[in-house]
C-alpha cells in the first residue's frame, strides 16, 4: 500500500501534521518508535498561536478542560506549601496569572503588560489559556486522529529510507512503508534528518540540565519558582514535586543512561544549597543547550517539522509551540500539492517561511543562557535585564516575544494584518471567524464578493466584522495567517497566490482521499 504521506513521529507535531493532511482527504501513516505515548514530563505551557491553532480546527473547549487540571495541580502544589493549620485556600477558577511567562528565569509580571500593544490586541479567548501540558496535548491530538481515521503503527522503528522522484520508501526495520511524501517529525535526533542527508549545523552544548517529577523530603527549604544562584538555577513547582536544575560546567558525558534519583539530588543540591534527598523519580529528562537548525526543511519528497527541523534548550518554552506552527504551516501547503490545486512553488515557502522563524527562536534560547550564567560579566548583564524586564515596554516586548505574538510572515502587502495571524474576530452573523476554519479551508471574507465557494480550499463570507467595521476584505489561510486585507484590486492576485485558480489545476495521481497504487 501506498499512502501520500508517511509521518515518522507521533508525537505532538507528528499528530498535527497527519491530523492537518487527514482533514483534507489525504492518506496519512504515522510511524513511532514507542509502543506507547510518551508521558515524559516536558513542556509544561502552551503560546497564543497554539492556542489559536486548536481554537481553529474546533479544539478550543479541550484545552480549556486540560488547563483546568492543571490548575488543580498547581493549587495542590500552593496548598502543600501553606503553614500547618492555615485556614487560607489558594484561588480557585481561573489561571492565577501573576506572571506571563520568563526570560531566562526573570519572571514578567502580567500587571506590566501595556493592553493596547498592537501585537497582543484580538487575541479572543486563545490568551486565557496558558497551562497545559505536552502530554495532553499529545491526548488531544491523538484523539482528533483517531476520530479522522489516521492509520498510527506504534513499535516501527525508522532505520533508513530511499527517496526518488516520485515517492520514498521509509524502512521500519524488518519492514517497509511507501509514500509520495514523508515528513520526518521524530525528534531532534531524527533518523529521518540524517538518512535524507539534511544540513544540520549549529552551535554545541555548554550547559546540563534536568527536569524531573519526584518524591522528595527536606524540599520546604527550596524557594517555589525560577531562582538563579551562585552554582547554577533551580526551579521548584509549580506543581507538586517539580523541579529543574541547570548547571553550566559543560554538557553530560551520556545523554542515554536512564536518570537515577542520586543524579537528580547531585544536581538538585548543587544549584540549590538545599540538602533535599530525593526518593523516587516518577519522570525525568536530561537535556542540553545544543542549538541546530536544517538549512533547509525540504530535500525533495522529504520534509521535516519540529524539532527534527530545528534544536534548542527548551527556555521560554519553545519547542512544542515551534513544532506546531511548522505543522500548521506545513499541512494546508502539502495537502494543496496532492490534491492537485497548489499554485506553483506553494510548498517551498514552507522553508522560506518558517526557517526564519526557527533561527529566531535559537538565538533567543542562546541569549537566555547567557544570561543565566554565573560568571560575573553574565551576572552584570543579567542585571540590566531585570531593570529592563520590571518597565511596562520591556515586560511587553519580551512576554509578547517569547508567547509568539510578533511572529509575521514577509508576504506582499501594507496593511499590518497581513504576514499575521488573524484576530479573533466576530461576524455580523453572530459567528466567529476561526468557527470558520474547522474544516482546514480558507475564508475570504469580503462583503461585495462575486467569487464562489471552492469546497476543500476557499470559503467565501460576505459578511463584516462587528470589531472591524473598517475593513473592506480579509483573506485567511487554512493556518490563519492573513493573505490580504485592504482594497478590492489586490485581492483576486492574492487569492490566485495561495489558491490558485480553476484553469490552473493541475492533474494528479488519485490522492482525493483514496490509496493510491494498491
């Protein structure tokens, strides 16, 4: 059997990618190593932009369920923390958000947000929901394939592949799988990446670090939170038995031994000063500043997204929300190319887009090791950071930096909408737009419109925005970001840009939802 696409990875961006292709018609097998979902702790939150790429395929309540429960968590972790015999209970509800995230451990207060900063104004529902967890993610994701029928073989192990001009063979081992394309999602050592014979290149790791759940005594003593010391940074919470440690004195000697609770108390103590002892490891990962970046995310018929497609520390909480706008990115493009209606080179500005996106992220990352470092010249710096972090601009600039919020495509136009994801905006009709984008279609909302409805790609809206009675015309993409906005004699250049025209649709081999080559 042939399928039109092969996805190694099923995890978070490897779901999203199969899920984003699926919703099209196309053919998807995911392929994973694991027999099982990986409950490994790791990132603990989520940015604006994820949030709207769920809200956008009617996955907005999910999200909101799986942040309850992690409030619940964090008020457990507050609660264990209160004096004997305090009769006060932590808040329940909503988000408690203090903060809006950190720079390098340099907490930023939500208090100083400036509220009518351009890049944080009709973000809708998607800024009330932070708190949740790789895992449910990869819950969500996972059951949203199921109810797609995504074919997912867990226990197939990618060991090589043969890329050609029409297809790639994936090797799994003892077995094989073929498809017209495959994406390689399998993480940031990615078997895919080395066997298509990607560029790689980057800077090496300076820093060990660990993240772990555990059973531990004599924690009282450790301070809740992000805190950087004279050995290293700690963090304890913000759930219960959480706790990360950095230490600068180089990169571990083996990244695959299994993480014993010796190690993970060494480290503990050594950056904290606090004799705890730990007793038991429930989930624990070692990690690195290693920074990489592929030169390129496509080689022919071979693709890559997530962290097969670029490294980092995992400071400010990048990776999976990274991962999941090459997805969203990557989906729309891949199955226009199979469904035959792409306009030409649509599927290269996959690179041509997120690559920038990606190296952005690297140096950010970098600059927050810098300035968590413990030599005094870093120390220095990090000082001037904090003055700068504890004013109203900073603290904009750098939460709406680190959430994603001033992530924009270069593309052709002048109004500011375009190259950005859309706002959450209302209709006259009383719907909103991202209810609109279920489907994976994009929506040219245009009031005078004479253009038709082109099922599986273009939805027409004659209709206005309640917020923006102002504008004359808006074209969204299937990911959200806005194409075109403004006067009428750009709009058909813009729309035969993404979406092609009828004339122009290309033949191709039966990829509308069937196998092909059975």
């Amino acid at each position: 059997m042939t399928y039109d696409v092969v996805v190694a990875g099923a995890g978070p961006v490897g779901l999203m990618v199969a899920n984003e292709l699926a919703l099209r018609g196309v053919t998807v097998l995911v392929v994973e190593r694991l027999t099982e979902p990986d409950l490994t702790i790791k990132a603990g939150g989520i940015t604006v932009p994820t949030v709207e790429a769920f809200d956008r395929r009617g996955l907005l309540s999910e999200l909101g369920a799986a942040q309850e429960y992690s409030l619940e968590k964090m008020r457990e972790f507050m609660r264990a923390r209160m004096p004997a015999g305090s009769s006060a209970e932590p808040p329940a509800g909503g988000a408690p958000r203090r903060f809006a995230g950190h720079f390098g451990g340099i907490m930023l207060d939500a208090e100083r947000i400036d509220p009518d900063d351009p890049w944080l104004s009709g973000r809708g529902t998607a800024a009330t929901i932070s708190l949740v967890a790789q895992p449910e993610i990869e819950r969500i994701l996972a059951e949203r394939a199921d109810a797609l029928g995504v074919e997912v073989r867990r226990g197939a192990t990618v060991t090589g592949l043969d890329a050609g001009a029409d297809g790639v063979r994936v090797h799994l081992g003892g077995s094989s799988a073929e498809g017209r394309f495959l994406v390689g999602a399998d993480g940031g050592r990615s078997t895919v990446r080395k066997a298509a014979g990607f560029d790689f290149p980057g800077t090496d790791p300076q820093i060990t670090g660990h993240q772990a759940i555990v059973e531990m005594s004599g924690d009282q003593a450790l301070r809740p939170g992000w805190n950087v010391t004279d050995t290293g940074v700690y963090v304890n919470g913000p759930v219960p038995g959480r706790v990360l440690t950095v230490q600068f004195d180089g990169p571990p000697d083996d990244r695959d031994t299994p993480i014993d609770a010796a190690e993970l108390q060494a480290a503990l103590r050594r950056t904290s000063g606090v004799e705890v002892t730990v007793h038991h490891i429930v989930s624990a990962t070692r990690w690195t500043d290693n920074a990489r970046q592929a030169t390129t995310y496509r080689l022919g018929r071979v693709l890559l997204a997530g962290d097969a497609a670029h490294v980092h520390s995992p400071f400010g909480g990048q990776g999976l929300n990274l991962g999941i706008g090459d997805a969203m990115n990557l989906g729309w493009k891949l199955a226009a190319e199979l469904r035959g209606w792409a306009p030409a080179g649509l599927l290269d500005t996959y690179t041509a887009e997120r690559h920038p996106i990606g190296a952005w992220v690297l140096d950010w990352t970098r600059a927050q090791v810098a300035a968590m470092r413990p030599e005094p010249y870093a120390r220095a710096l990090r000082h001037v950071l904090e003055d700068l972090a504890h004013t109203v601009d900073g603290t904009t600039y750098l939460a709406s930096s680190i959430g994603g919020l001033r992530q924009r495509y270069d593309l052709p136009g002048d109004d500011p909408l375009i190259g950005r994801s859309v706002p959450d905006l209302r209709l006259d009709d009383g719907t909103r737009l991202a209810d609109h984008l279920h489907d994976g279609a994009g929506v040219l909302l245009d009031p005078g419109s004479t253009w038709a409805d082109q099922p599986g790609r273009l939805r027409v809206l004659r209709t206005g925005s309640v917020e923006r009675p102002d504008l004359k015309g808006l074209l969204v993409r299937p990911d959200g970001i806005v194409a075109w906005a403004g006067e009428e004699g750009t709009r058909d250049a813009a729309v035969r840009t993404w979406f092609g025209t009828l004339d122009q649709r290309r033949s191709a081999p039966d990829v509308a939802g069937r196998p092909s080559g059975t």
